[in-house]
C-alpha cells in the first residue's frame, strides 16, 4: 500500500503561502499518512492535523502590530524576537485555542523538525500531545541569532531549517512512496550563502557543529530542492510552490501582505487539485 506524507517547508512568515494551500486541501477533505514541518512548516502542519482552517491565517496575521506578540522589544528583554508566553500559551489557550483533542486523536504521524546545536544534525520528533509538546514544535520555528536556544530533556534545540529544510529524504525513507511538498519559494528559487553566517559563528562558537550546518546551510538546501525536483519526475513527490518570486520577509509586519501571500496559496493549491488527487489515487 502507497503510504503518503506531506512535507512542508519553512520560511517565517512566508508560512503564510502554506496555510492557503493547507487550508484549501482542508476545505477538500485531503489527508495523508504522515506530516514533516519545519519551523512555519510545523506550526501550519498543526493546524491541518487538527482540521482547523483558517487558523494558520490567523495565527500569522492577526496578532503583526500588537506588541505583545514580536518585535525588539522583546528581543532586547528576553533574546527572543516573538514573545514565548504570548505566542505559546495566550494564543493557543485562550486567544485562538488551538484544537488539542483533534490534533491527538488524528492518526496521522506528525513529525516537529528540530536541529541539534551539539551534533549539528537534525532530529525528526513525533508529537502525539500537542500541548504537552508546545515546546518540540516551537523548537522547530526558534529562529537562529532571534531567540534562545530551547533545551528539552537535556537537548539544545533550533530551527529546523538549519539542518533539514525540506525533509523529503526522511519521508522517503519513513516508507513514503507519495509526498506532497510545499515549498515557501519559487521555483527556480537558489539559496546563497548566508549574510548572517558570520554572526552565526560568533553566536554558536561553542556549537562547531552547529556553525558548520549552518555555513553549509545554502548548499544543503540546494541540493535538497535538486533532489525535490528529480522526485518530482519520478512521481515520488508532487510539489506546490509560488510560481513568482515572493515578496513577504521572514519577519514581515505587513498583514495585508501576508494575507495576499495566503489567498495565493488556496489558488494554487486549486488549479492543482484535480492533478493532486489523481497523482495520491495513482
């Protein structure tokens, strides 16, 4: 039997894209087998899980220009960009409660993508209670040089993206024979070697593994979005991504934006979904 996953892509608020595309298969009644997100990938990937549309639209704009959600502020207070306590907890308990009984009680795998600081690899870990796993997704979507490193059951944890950014390979060789893989960047889209990859090394000096992922960061990726295509080709993945360049930031603060940025995403995931569903039914 074909088992199917869906792989999704980070990106900081370029998530955005995903939760359009997630929520239109929502819309369709769309499942798969097993869910990898990274960083964004993960926090969109929740809320499919737990069959709450509409919701990672929210969750990305609603809250841009209220100051207790992200911002210097809390970067110069706390070393972290997006205000923990507001961002996993007020939002999810009681602002914009996120559905933890669907969530768990869906059979699907969900997989947070998290990097280890210490061996500079990434680590693929199910989550089957969303609430009392917050922290293992949050991991996933800790932005290198904008938060604290999250230490978990003696573990130091970042962003996934780091060091598996499109985890298309573990997908495969979970047994997956089908792979939907959403990407945040246009096709045609190649990484080049981080700005930010000096202050990197300053930052994670005690982390020479992590600093070694993470100059190698663009090459990775580059080889991970070849690798996508050939899939792609192979019929082993089916991939939905902007077809133009995007022009929403990481750290966007602009909510129309966004919201455009997801409306392309339900489109897209639209004028494919005849193909999708033949290509999962295949």
């Amino acid at each position: 039997m074909n088992k199917s996953a869906l792989v999704l892509e980070g990106g900081g608020m370029r998530g955005a894209y995903t939760a359009g595309v997630l929520d239109y298969l929502m819309e369709k009644g769309i499942s798969f087998d097993s869910i990898y997100g990274v960083s964004a990938g993960a926090l969109t990937g929740a809320n499919f899980k737990a069959g709450q549309v509409g919701r990672g639209l929210r969750t990305f704009a609603a809250y841009l220009h209220d100051e207790r959600y992200a911002g210097p502020q809390h970067l110069l207070k706390t070393g972290d960009w997006f205000n923990i306590d507001f961002s996993y907890n007020k939002i999810p308990n009681e602002l914009d409660p996120a559905d933890y009984d669907t969530f768990n009680a869906s059979p699907v795998n969900f997989y947070s993508v998290v990097s280890n600081v210490e061996t500079g690899k990434a680590e693929y870990i199910r989550i089957t209670d969303l609430k009392q796993q917050m922290d293992l997704v949050r991991a996933s979507a800790t932005l290198p040089l904008l938060s604290n490193i999250v230490e978990i059951d003696g573990k130091k944890y970042l962003d996934g993206g780091s060091c598996d950014s499109i985890p298309l390979k573990k997908s495969m060789a979970d047994g997956h024979s089908k792979n939907l893989v959403v990407l945040t960047q246009h096709r045609g889209f190649t990484k080049k070697p981080s700005a930010n990859r000096y202050a990197c090394r300053l930052m994670y000096k005690k982390y020479p593994n992590y600093v070694k992922a993470m100059d190698n960061r663009h090459n990775m990726y580059n080889r991970q979005l070849k690798l996508v295509y050939e899939m792609e080709k192979q019929g082993k993945a089916f991939v939905i991504q902007p077809a133009a360049k995007v022009e929403v930031s990481r750290l966007e603060k602009n909510p129309a934006r966004l919201v455009e940025l997801y409306h392309q995403g339900k489109m897209d995931a639209a004028s494919c979904y005849e193909r999708l569903v033949e290509y999962l039914n295949k």
